[in-house]
C-alpha cells in the first residue's frame, strides 16, 4: 500500500512527505500506518487520508 499511494502522490506532482508536511502529519506516522504497524483509529483515519489524497480525491 506504501509504494501505490507514494506513486499516487508522484502521479500528481508532489510526494508524501509534501503532503504529510503540508497537513501537518508525520512522515514517520503516515508510513507506520501504510505498511499496517499500527492500526488503531488515528492510523485508520490517516490511512484514509492518504488514500484519498494520493487518489486525487482530497
């Protein structure tokens, strides 16, 4: 999931760590929430997040 919403990101222009920094997330935390290491409901909603954004929906 990692390397499809980073590519997602690249698609559009910008890249995941623009991102994280743009909405005031955490690099580290975005990745540990991608590969599925925390799965509780913040890292849940982030994951959605990144999701939609690296999709273009957001």
């Amino acid at each position: 999931m990692l390397n499809w919403v980073m590519g997602g990101f690249v698609r559009q222009g910008t890249t995941l760590t623009e991102w994280c920094r743009d909405h005031g997330d955490s690099r580290v935390h975005a990745r540990v929430a991608l590969l599925g290491q925390r799965n509780g409901p913040k890292a849940q909603a982030l994951r959605a997040r990144l999701l939609a954004a690296s999709q273009g929906d957001a």
